[in-house]
C-alpha cells in the first residue's frame, strides 16, 4: 500500500511533518510512505519516508502510486481543524488525530550525513562560540519586511547583540531582503547549510520560524519569542519559550477569520503604543546564559 503523505505549507510545517512522517509508518511498518511538499530537502535520508517529491516534479505520479496499487491519501490541512485554531493542543496531535493515528510523543527529526556536516562545517570557522540569531521569518519578497506579529523588534535583536558580540561570533540567519543586524554575520546559506551551522552553535535566540524546529529536531535548547503564534501549538519542552508581554492597547480584530492576527503583521491590528512594549529584552539575554 501506498500512503500519500502532502504538506502544503512552509518549511517549518514540513520539519514539524517529520514526526508525521514516524507516527505513520511506525503504525503502517508495511507500506510506503510518499511525501509530497514545497521543500523535499527535509526528508533526505529519513528512514521513515520512502520517496520524497517536491509539488511541480510529480511525472508519472497518479500512474505509479495511484492507480496501480492500494492507497491512502493524507492531504488535508491540519490548520483548519477546531483544535488548532482554537489552540487547544499541539499541532502534532491534531495532525496525526486527523489522519486517524494515535500521536505518542513523536518530534521532529532531520538526518545529515557525515560528508554534509564536515562539507559545511567549514564555511562556519571561527575562534569564537557562535550564537545563532533567526530574527525575522516569513515568505520571500513579502510586502512587509517586518511584522510585529513574528519577528523580533530590531531594537530588542540589537541590544541583544550588543550585550553578546564580545563573547561569540553572532550569526544572523537571515534573506538579503530582510533587515541587518550590526556586528554580526549574514548567513544567506541552503538548508542543510543552516543546520550545520545550528549544530555548531552554542546559544541560539530564534522566533516562531524554521529555525527553532530545527533546533528541536536536533534537541538543541533555543531561546524562542513568541508573539501572535503560540507555544502550545508550535513550540517544544526543549526551549525557553518566552511570550510576549500582554497588549498595551485593544486589538483591532475587524478582519480577524480563523485567527486572531494576521501572520504577515497587518499593523491595523498592532495591540501595543511601541514595539518597545513588545518584549522584556533583559529576560531574553537572561535565558541565552
């Protein structure tokens, strides 16, 4: 039998799909486990999945998969069920309760191969620790480079930075169209790049973004800022979550569907008079010790 496993999503969704991926085939040892995705990096190597396609890149796939064998088709979005807008559990359990598995504490896992780690490890040298910071998130060549709903206010990164750059070489993973921060890195690598360096790193301040699954994957304890996003639904027992502060001001909720916010940061809805007011910057150099 085939199971015929799509995410629809970006690459955190597909990271956080790996422990999917396990509850299946621990429960279906027998079948075949087809992976479907925007980013078939993250399976490479997985022992739970069999073959692993990218959306676009599917020849022959409905003769191969479908028609010939007996099949099962996961393909549904876990976004849309009640217990995940309603942020009653993490998304791994409404996921797997979805598809009709019984979820058992599975996480995330990415595997790199020896030659991946020793090949990227060199473009990460240095006499210094390395501190890993994701500040901002989202889809490329998004109308808003910032949202206050996600990403870390750049003061908050910067004083953070500030109170570090003696110790580490800081890092900061991010787009050649996002914001920079100074006395640190720009990172523009590939995936498997990243998670080297994320390997490699000894302190890591990280936003509800790939990264952080990243690090849970590899149980590599991260300090995460959470603001519109929840750590109940997307975060892990690994890190030091910290939530941001409550409102300061009454949230405009007119346009408000499935979700409170809207992700991308639609400042209509901004509930604070600052981003000053957004996060406890001392709390967050705290937990990086």
């Amino acid at each position: 039998m085939n199971i015929i496993f799509q995410i629809d999503g970006g690459l955190g969704k597909c990271i956080i799909g790996t422990a999917i991926c396990e509850v299946i085939k621990r429960q279906h040892p027998e079948a075949q486990l087809i992976v479907v995705s925007g980013y078939p990096d993250v399976f490479i190597n997985n022992p739970w999945v069999d073959k692993s396609f990218a959306f676009g890149q599917t020849p022959y796939f409905f003769e191969n998969f479908i028609m010939k064998d007996a099949c099962k088709i996961h393909a549904h979005n876990p976004y849309l069920e009640v217990s995940h807008i309603k942020r009653e559990e993490h998304l791994l359990k409404t996921w797997a309760k979805m598809f009709g598995y019984q979820y058992n504490g599975e996480y995330p896992a990415l595997f790199l191969t020896n030659r991946e780690k020793d090949f990227f490890a060199q473009k990460f040298q240095t006499n210094k620790p390395i501190m890993v910071i994701q500040s901002h998130g989202g889809a490329p060549n998004q109308e808003m480079k910032y949202s206050w709903a996600r990403d870390l206010p750049m003061s908050v990164a910067q004083k953070v930075v500030e109170h570090y750059k003696n110790d580490y070489l800081i890092c900061h993973i991010r787009r050649e169209d996002q914001p920079a921060l100074q006395d640190t890195v720009a990172i523009h690598e590939n995936f498997r790049a990243l998670c080297v360096l994320l390997l490699m790193s000894h302190r890591r301040l990280l936003i509800d973004s790939f990264a952080q699954h990243v690090a849970a994957a590899f149980h590599l304890p991260s300090t995460v800022c959470w603001i519109a996003n929840s750590e109940v639904v997307f975060g892990y027992d690994t890190h030091i979550n910290i939530k941001a502060n409550d409102f300061t001001k009454k949230p405009e909720l007119r346009n408000a569907y499935l979700h409170p916010f809207d992700i991308t940061g639609n400042p209509q809805e901004f509930p604070y008079n600052s981003e000053n007011d957004i996060f406890d910057v001392d709390a967050i150099i705290e937990s990086l010790k």
